[in-house]
C-alpha cells in the first residue's frame, strides 16, 4: 500500500494557531477534522496533506475571511517551520535560500513541487515555479495562495524588508476582484489560468543578504534536513540500500554510524543485513563512502567551512585520514577540489 503524502506537523499546528488569532474556535476545528495536536508534539512529526485539506474550507468558514489564505503569511511566525526555516536563516543570500528551499520543499510538504527555471523576459532572473504533485490536494486554490504568502513573508523577514516580485502567474481562474491578490503578492503584475503557479524575482533581489545568517551553523541545518527528507515514505518503496543511506545521514553527525547501529535502527540483524545488502551487489562500506563523499562535496562547496570542521561533520578524528579517504574516491585533495 502506497504511503500517503505529508507534510510537517508545525504547518498544520500554525495554520491551527493562526484561525484561533482570528476568531476561530482551534479546539472545535480540531474535533472537526478528528486531529489531536498532542500526538505531534514532537518538532518532526507529520501528518496526512488530507488532513489539512479537511481543514481549509472550515478555517475559512470560522474566521469569515474568504482571503484567509492569502493573509496568512504576515500572521506567521517563520521560525515555527522548524528545520527548513533554520536552514534558510542560515544561508548567505535570499536566491541561496529560494535554492535550499526548492531542494528540501518535501520536508515542509511532499504535495508541492518548487523548483526553479530562468526567466527570459528578465536577464539574470528567475521564476520560482510551485507544481501540486499530490492527488490528496482538493483545495488547490488554498494551497497555491498560501504558500507564496508564506514564501513571501518569510524573504521579507530573512533579508529585512519586503520583497516584490516582477510578476506572479497563478494555475486558477480570475477572481472578480484581485485587489487581494496584489496586496498579498506585491505586484499588480498578475496573470490568472496560467498553465503553472510561477513568481518571478530579478538578480538584485536574489542577491540581498540574509540578515544574521551564522554560516557556521547552515551544515548542521542542513543536515538535519538532508536526514528528514532520506527518511519521508515515497510512493515507491525505498531499497534496503536506499534505507541504510538514509540512516547513515540520519546518524552521521560528528559520528561514524556502524554497521550495528544502522542494523538496530532497521531492526535488522547484523548478518542478516550484510547478507541482504550482499544480494544487492552492496557492502556497508561502499555506502557508508558514498555518503560520505556526497556529503564531503557538498561541505566543501560551502567557503566557510574548512577542511578539518568538513572531516569532523564526516566522523573522521583525524583531517589527514579524511584527505587520503577523498583522495582515493574523487582522484583529488579536498583543497584541489574546492579550489
């Protein structure tokens, strides 16, 4: 049976929060829509998209708002997206943010597809496309509406004033009065039954700075969500290779996970899974390289990080045994390579 899609906990408790700022009875809502918020307590619980597809329509009924999802971006806090709003505070520039945001979307949700292609009408621009992948998204409208009020919010926060794009296309029909619309969006520059949802932003905007970024603290982000996104369900089942890299990003962190480590997280037995993994035409030792060289490569493309803090985050205790081991899986240094 195909696991159903999902998205984090913390979006459905803030749209939650957000309907109780505004006059609605959260308590009720939930009853409503047979959710207990205690049993997602923990910062990376999630829940079905279904779940909060139940919730928009009675949202909108309780704070008699009928734009209500367009004004929930400047009600928010970021921060309560968790992981992936931690991994965007950290980042050197908002077009490095909107690129961290398309590569870990699933964590937020798995029904939205973000992604970016260039924007020819502009030179050195970008359109930040949103795709509904999920079949349990029935109110796409609400959907579309609140992520970009979302997105927008959250650059206007990460770089310290609002940020207005050049132009937003939206995938559903034209509302009688869009006056909303281009207050939620900060442009006038609308175009409705457009084939894809897309907002444009030019190279000066993608070039502002995130405020308080700590550069040191994005790879400790970003791995947390490099651990969230191996282990989400996916409509294909995951290989038994495909789990054990998941777990070994998931463990690795200033640590070498083991091979018994990994094999009590999948409740395996250690010769059953060196068995398995054989079958396969897989070691241990052949993944855990490649997730670390995949990992080591990423590191070394972040300037701030130098080539011992890189062996540290990859569990090696000695920066020289870390040099010999890329050296052997890419033909280079760490140095040559990031030079």
């Amino acid at each position: 049976m195909t696991p159903p899609d999902t998205l984090a906990a913390s979006s459905l408790n803030m749209l939650l929060w957000v309907a109780g700022q505004h006059g609605a009875d959260a308590s009720a809502l939930c009853q409503e829509i047979d959710f207990d918020p205690a049993t997602t307590a923990s910062p990376d619980a999630r829940v079905p998209i279904a779940t909060i597809q139940r919730l928009w329509p009675l949202v909108v009924a309780a704070t008699h708002d009928p734009y209500f999802d367009l004004h929930i971006g400047r009600a928010i806090n970021f921060t309560a997206a968790g992981t992936l709003a931690y991994v965007l505070m950290h980042t050197p520039t908002l077009g490095a943010a909107i690129a961290q945001l398309c590569r870990y979307q699933d964590v937020a949700c798995q029904g939205v597809r973000t992604f970016q292609t260039s924007a020819p009408e502009w030179p050195d621009s970008i359109w930040l496309n949103l795709e509904l992948t999920s079949a349990a998204i029935v109110h796409p409208q609400y959907v579309l509406n609140s992520e970009l009020s979302i997105y927008l919010a959250a650059f206007a926060t990460l770089t310290g004033s609002p940020v207005a794009p050049l132009a937003v296309r939206l995938a559903y029909p034209r509302p009688a009065d869009t006056r909303e619309h281009e207050l939620a969006f900060g442009t006038k520059n609308l175009e409705f039954e457009a084939p894809c949802t897309q907002v444009a932003f030019d190279a000066a905007t993608l070039a502002r700075p995130i405020l308080h970024a700590n550069p040191a603290l994005f790879p400790i982000f970003e791995q947390h969500a490099t651990a969230l996104l191996a282990q989400l369900p996916t409509s294909q089942p995951a290989t038994l290779a495909e789990r054990v890299r998941g777990e070994i990003v998931r463990q690795l962190k200033g640590e070498l996970p083991t091979l018994t480590t990994v094999a009590v997280q999948l409740c395996l037995g250690v010769r059953t899974l060196q068995l398995k993994l054989k079958e396969a035409g897989h070691t241990y030792q052949q993944l855990l390289d490649a997730v670390r060289n995949d990992l080591a490569q990423r590191h070394l493309r972040e300037a701030h990080l130098s080539i011992t803090d890189v062996a540290f985050l990859l569990g090696y205790s000695e920066p020289s045994v870390f040099v010999r081991s890329f050296k052997k899986w890419t033909g280079q240094t760490p140095g040559a390579f990031r030079r």
